[in-house]
C-alpha cells in the first residue's frame, strides 16, 4: 500500500451559508488572502491562532463566536499525485469531517458528510490527476443553518433542538459545563491510499471462554476483496507473551472466518486493583502468495466480564460487575472530552490523566454520551493501567429523530464505532447514550421510552451484531427488567444503573444498585481559577451559587473573597463526595459500584450567567487536581473506615476490597481541636476480607459533647500491619465554616530526597485543617494533599517528582488554618 498524508497545510475561508461557490471549483482559482489552516484543525484554533477570536478568559462573550457557526467554510487544499500512487484502488479517506459538507476533487463534487463521528472514503483513482496538481475542497455549511427547517416533532433537547438533528458532540451547544461553541472543520487526518492487493478489513478478537486452567480466545477477520480473488492469499496469526509465542496459526481466510485459539494456564487482565492488567502482544498477517501485504498488531488481554443481576432480599435487582468470576465494587468516575475544541488535545494528556486516575484509586472510567468518541489511545492506555471504560454512544439528554434516515445514520455511525473499539480489553459495556430514556420524563412523556426506536433498536441491533460478546444497555441510567421493582423508572434504585443529584443528606433514603452518576460543585484550583479569572471579576449569578451549594449561609459574602469561595467550596464538595462514597460502600453488595461525575473537565469558556466552566470535576481543566481529588481518592482506597449516622447512634464501618481478613484492635477517640482526648474506647475487631462490615456503634448521646464545633470523633485500627483512619465531625457540612480552628503551629520536620521522590515530614501542634503541598510550575504527584492531621502528631508525605530539576523551585505548605510555610528546594538536590 502507498499512502499520500493531505495532512498539514491547508486554506480556509468563508462564505454566507449555501452562497455558490463555482469560482472556487474553477482551476485558474487561487486562494489569496485565505486563512492557513494545520490539519487535523477545528476552525477555532485555525481563528485564534491567526487572532480573530479570542482565548479562553472568564467572562468572555460568547456571542462575539456565534458568527463562526452560522457561515459556511471552505478548505482549500492543493496537492501533487506521483505515478507511485497509480494502482488497482486508490482511495481518499477523510477520517473525521465536522459535520455537514460537500467534497469536491479537481472541481468535481465527489462525495457528501453528514456524521463527525465516522469516515468519508471516496474511490478515486478515475478522478485524480496523475504526475500532476490536484485540487481537493470541502465545503462545510453552517450546521445551524444546515438543520434549519428540519421536522422536529416529537424531539426534545435540555438545551437546544438543532443538536438533536446534528451528529456532532452534543456538548458543543453549550452544557452546564462549558459554554457554546459549535465545532467546524476537518478534525482527523486526510489521506490517499493506493494499494494493489486485498487488505485485513477489520478483525474481532475476543475472551470465549475461560476455564479449567485453559481461555479459549475467539478470533474473526473480514479481509476486503475490492481487487481480486483470494486465491493465493493466507493469514497467520501470533499470540505472544514476553516475547514467546504462546500460539500460531496459519491458514486461508475460510479458516479465519470463526477461529478458536486456545491458551494453556493464560495470565488474566484484571483492572486495577484486583491485579495485573496482563496484556498479550497480538499479531495478524496477511500473506500474497507467502509476502506479507498487510498486517496489524495490538495488545490484547484476556478476560471476561459479565454483568450479575439476580433478585435481593429487599425486592431490588442486583447490578454487579465479574471479572474473571469475580464480583467487583467498581470505584470510578465519568470522563469528558479533555477539550471543547478536540484537535486541541493533545495524545500525550490522555497517559497524563489517566496516571491520575489511577493515583486516585479509580477502576473505571465511563465515556460520556455527549462528547466524543476518544481516540484509540485512550483505550489503549486503560488497557495497559488496567482501567475499565464504560462507553456510551454519542447521543444525550433528548429525545431523538426515529426516522429511518436518521436511524441508518446512527446504525452506520455504531456499526464503525464498534468495530474501531471492540478489540481493545479495557472496553466492559456498551451504552446507548446519556440519559435518554429519562429525559422522556423530562419532555413529560414518562412511558414513552420503551418505544425509543434509537438505544432500543438501532444501537442494541449493531452491538448484538457485531461484539455479541460484550455487555449492551441501552441507556444510562437503565432499569433492565420492566416486571420488576423499579422497572418502570429508567433511574431507579431497585435495579440497573441510575443517576442521582440531590442534596447531600437525602442519599440516605437510596439504596442504588450501582451508582452511575452523581455530584457536587466546586470551584477549581487557585492557580487555575487565577489565571482563567485574571482581571478577578465577580462571580456572575454568585449569590443564587451560594444558596444551592450551602444551604442559603451567607459566611462567603459577596464572593469578592476569591480565594475564601474557592476553599470553601472545595471542601463542601470534597466532604459531599466523601460522605456519598462511604454510604455506597456500606451498602456494598447492595450497591456494587459509584462513578461520581466527574473526572476530568475540558478547557472551555462560560455561558453567560454560569458561574464557572469547572465545577463538578476532581482534576481541573487546567489537569491540576482539586482538593476533591484527594478526599475522593482516599474514599476509594481499598479498605476504609466509613461511617453511618443514626438518630443517636454512629454506626463505623470497614469497607474492603481485598480477600485478606484483619485482626486489630479500634481505637475511637472523642478529642478536640488543641489535642485534648476526652474519652477512648479500644475494642477488639475483625475487618472481613471483599465485604462491608460494621465493625461497632457508638452511642452519641453518651459523649459529654460541650463544644460541636471545637470537638470530633477520630477513629482508627491498628492491627495485621495496616493502620486506617478517619474522622467524624459533630456539624453538618454546610457549618464546617463555624468550626473553631486555631492556628495549627505546622512546621516542616525534615526534607529529604530519595531517588526520585521527595519525602516531606510535617508536624503540627493543633489540629491541621486541609495542609495542602504544592510545587508551582511543575509536574509532581503527591502521595497525599489536602488532609488534615490531629494535634501534636507527624505525617510524612512522598511526592514523586516528574519535572527535572528541583533546585530553582519552593515547597510551600498551607491549609484552613495553616500559614504559609515556604521551603526552597536547593536544600535538597544537592
């Protein structure tokens, strides 16, 4: 094959919508005065770039971009095809084209764009010029413009109708998380490809079975027959480990159409932490008459997963993840697009944040419906870290067209997305979309999602079709069994997956089966909102803010305080998504999983009247993770202490993941903030091993509590080489800012560097609220952040260091009541 990259430099104009543009088709056309446009390219970076529009600021006007989606763009490209390129196919392949456009080769129109999501590919070897200059232009209309008219009866949208009727990411009409901004332009790479023989269409490799010691793994490859015959040609497969080959096969494509290989005592993919993500190297040839002409390779692990859902004791439906014949509590988060403008993200942010995902304790990640498809290096780095994707379609918060037209397209766009997808091991479950049988209720039709023709039909079609081996709901949140508790509720929490925001406490009413959304808010990082927020102008809409997120309290003032709303806010949601994950894990078996929402954020700018473009994430959009991040992280460690409040009564909990059982002895204070212990009880204990177990109740009203805000229950177990805590304070979140803190008295004991981590040991003399460590400017990961420490007590911290050089930098150390402390690093790189 003989590939010609259209990538790189292009022109790029515009046009009023649907204007002709036959000067344009013409070859005496020249493109003066055009834009330069680097393809792969959305049109927003090819504009900033060149300074027509502006970056991202906090309280830019968004209506000073609205011009860019309601004009039609032209790419100009001009291009030199060589004799090499003369073969038995050639194709053009537009890998994505965002969205509705007309291509036009040498002043010819040859083909039309409807789908960002899936390729355009054109036979071209009749229309090019050879050993001469070719001229390719797309036109891209408006995709506002484009949808104008459009039957919309029956649709429904959270937020506007022409999304509905675009196959783009939804999230670009603006969500409650970044602002309007409507992608335009070729946004994946453009190629020729000439070949001469036939080629390895596709592929589908996958776990069959696994027992007595042995996996049968499955294998189906379609080759593309467009040149010739198959005679002559054969297909050799290797499954290795290690560099051994593990097992081979070689024979004709009738062999390749169904084949089982077997592997002797095969090592396991496990997600994280249940063990090692073990991957195999996978390896496919394609041979013409014994010379390789094709060939594709992968990591492949084996593995399989099912979904339990068996009827429990208090009339629910169980939802529970087995890997391997093992049932998990799944530990994760939603993930979104890293950016509103994709061609701006950059393949190397995907290894950077999913290394804090696994930092944060994560075992899953689930792809939001109303983004994008992420690229194949997504996966690829989950399979490695042995992170498992739940993996939405890309359709959200509406109510679809159930035209056949629009159906085929969506059948169409699913049938690519799979096949590109299926063979990547990290990949658990397939979902129809984001909420879309629930936003029937929404739309005030709440029986009508039984009939959607979209996730009911079309989609679930496509997957059964095509990875019949892997798991399909149809949406999310989801209640599979209509005769069941629960069944006529898409978000109930008697049985699939549901989706849950209300006020903090009121979780404690749900007994959810796995928790696949939920959150809180908060503002990001200083340094992030800092810089986004550089002229420090007031938070619009703060007030109303305020009231939603504590409770009507009115300690943040006009919110002029900067950096008092952000801490403030940091720790209500900190403390929300604690108090929310220790309840989930308590109820383990019940509920068998929490993907708290969400994640990540993606850089974006505010629509008008929203607060802040970054509320509800752990890592900001700037990848600066927030306070959440920690207090989620240690939520999500493999055993925990948790508590339950009762009436008069606190229940304490251990919540383990591991298969190993602990002897030990709990250790329950009742102290205060100066260090005062005003009574201990010591019991004996066991924390049983992959179980929630409750581990003593305290009677709250024997405590002599003279001060709420100045005392607090510290519980710990010692005991089998583990040492676990956690705190208990008296008041309600939204008052934790009457809490009486003194000035901690922290100081830095000791820095030392060992290899490449720095070890920092801190100690205080009264308690220690939120003691936060940063590095400015440069790429650490803190072992831990954001935790508090008990009056006259040490902790040490490991920060492993990913920037070079530490001797230019400052350590500085602060917190809720801690002063700024500051420690030149020089000191310790010598």
């Amino acid at each position: 094959m003989v590939k010609l990259s259209l990538d790189g430099h292009w022109k790029v104009s515009y046009v009023s919508f649907n204007e002709k543009i036959d000067h344009v088709l013409e070859d005496c056309f020249v493109p003066e005065g055009w834009l330069d446009a680097y393809i792969p390219e959305d049109i927003h970076a090819t504009l900033r770039r060149a300074g027509y529009i502006k970056g991202h600021y906090y309280g830019k006007d968004l209506e000073e971009e609205r011009w860019i989606e309601e004009v039609d763009w032209i790419y100009f490209k001009e291009f030199y095809v060589s004799d090499d390129l003369k073969q038995e196919k050639v194709i053009i392949e537009f890998e994505g084209l965002d969205t509705f456009c007309d291509i036009y080769l040498n002043g010819e129109k040859i083909a039309f764009g409807n789908n960002m999501f899936i390729p355009v590919v054109v036979d071209v070897k009749s229309k090019l010029r050879y050993n001469a200059r070719n001229v390719l232009v797309v036109r891209f209309y408006s995709p506002v413009k484009y949808v104008e008219g459009m039957d919309t009866t029956g649709l429904f949208s959270t937020t506007t109708l022409d999304r509905i009727l675009a196959r783009k990411a939804q999230m670009n009409y603006s969500w409650d998380f970044c602002g309007r901004c409507v992608t335009i332009g070729i946004w994946k790479p453009v190629s020729i490809k000439a070949y001469n023989h036939n080629f390895i269409e596709d592929y589908y490799i996958y776990t069959q079975e696994i027992k007595d010691g042995k996996a049968i793994v499955g294998l189906e490859v379609n080759l593309n027959q467009e040149v010739e015959s198959l005679d002559g040609y054969t297909l050799e497969v290797q499954l290795s480990k290690d560099g051994c080959v593990i097992c081979q096969v070689e024979g004709d494509n009738d062999v390749f159409r169904a084949l089982k290989l077997e592997v002797e005592n095969p090592k396991l993919w496990w997600p994280r932490p249940y063990g090692k993500p073990e991957l195999y190297d996978f390896r496919l040839v394609l041979k013409k008459n014994n010379e390789i002409v094709d060939s594709v390779e992968q990591k492949f692990g084996i593995r399989t997963v099912e979904i339990v859902q068996e009827p429990q004791e208090d009339g629910g439906t169980s939802f529970i993840f087995k890997v391997n014949g093992k049932c998990l509590f799944v530990r994760g988060a939603n993930w979104v697009p890293l950016n509103v403008v994709y061609t701006d993200i950059k393949e190397e942010e995907y290894e950077e944040m999913i290394d804090f995902a696994v930092e944060g304790n994560i075992s899953m990640l689930r792809v939001w419906g109303g983004g994008i498809y992420e690229p194949l290096k997504f996966f690829e780095v989950c399979d490695k870290k042995g992170i498992m994707v739940f993996q939405d379609f890309m359709f959200a918060c509406g109510i679809y067209p159930q035209n056949q037209e629009f159906l085929d397209n969506a059948y169409k766009e699913a049938v690519y997305v799979i096949k590109k997808y299926r063979n990547c091991t990290s990949l658990v479950l397939w979902s129809g979309d984001n909420e879309n049988d629930e936003a029937y209720t929404w739309a005030g039709r709440p029986t009508e999602f039984v009939h959607d023709k979209l996730n009911k039909i079309t989609l679930r079609s496509a997957c059964e079709k095509f990875d019949p081996h892997r798991i399909f709901i149809p949406s999310s949140p989801h209640s599979p069994f209509p005769d069941r508790p629960g069944g006529d509720n898409p978000k109930s929490d008697l049985q699939g997956d549901t989706h849950i925001y209300i006020h903090y406490k009121e979780i404690k009413k749900y007994r959810p089966r796995f928790l696949s959304e939920f959150g809180s808010v908060s503002l990001p990082e200083k340094d992030t909102y800092f810089k986004f927020n550089f002229l420090r102008k007031k938070l619009e809409n703060f007030e109303r803010f305020a009231n939603r997120l504590l409770n009507g309290d009115e300690y943040l003032g006009d919110g002029s305080d900067h950096e008092k709303v952000i801490y403030y806010t940091q720790v209500y949601n900190s403390y929300v998504l604690k108090y929310w994950i220790e309840h989930l894990r308590i109820l383990k078996w019940i509920c068998a999983g929490s993907l708290y929402w969400k994640f990540n954020d993606p850089v974006a700018d505010t629509n008008k009247g929203v607060i802040f473009p970054t509320l509800m994430s752990t890592v900001d959009f700037y990848k600066k993770p927030k306070m959440t991040y920690y207090y989620t992280k240690r939520a999500y460690e493999d055993i925990i202490l948790a508590f339950n409040r009762t009436e008069s009564k606190l229940e304490i909990y251990s919540c383990s993941e591991v298969e190993q059982s602990y002897s030990g002895d709990l250790i329950i204070r009742h102290m205060d903030f100066e260090g005062r212990i005003y009574s201990e009880k010591r019991v004996e204990c066991v924390i049983k091993p992959d179980a929630s177990t409750l581990l003593y109740t305290l009677d709250l009203s024997e405590l002599d509590v003279k001060d709420k805000y100045n005392e607090y229950i510290k519980v710990s177990f010692e005991g089998s080489g583990i040492v676990l805590e956690n705190r208990y304070l008296f008041v309600d979140i939204e008052e934790f800012y009457k809490l009486k803190f003194k000035d901690a008295g922290l100081f830095i004991k000791n820095v030392r560097k060992e290899g490449d981590e720095l070890v920092v040991t801190l100690s205080t003399q009264n308690y220690a609220r939120n003691v936060r460590l940063n590095i400015l400017d440069y790429k650490a990961h803190y072992q831990d952040n954001y935790f508090d420490m008990d009056a006259n007590t040490e902790k040490t911290v490991r920060i492993k260091l990913c920037g070079g050089p530490i001797h230019d930098k400052l350590l500085y150390i602060e917190g809720g009541n801690v002063k700024r402390i500051c420690y030149t690093l020089d000191k310790v790189q010598k």
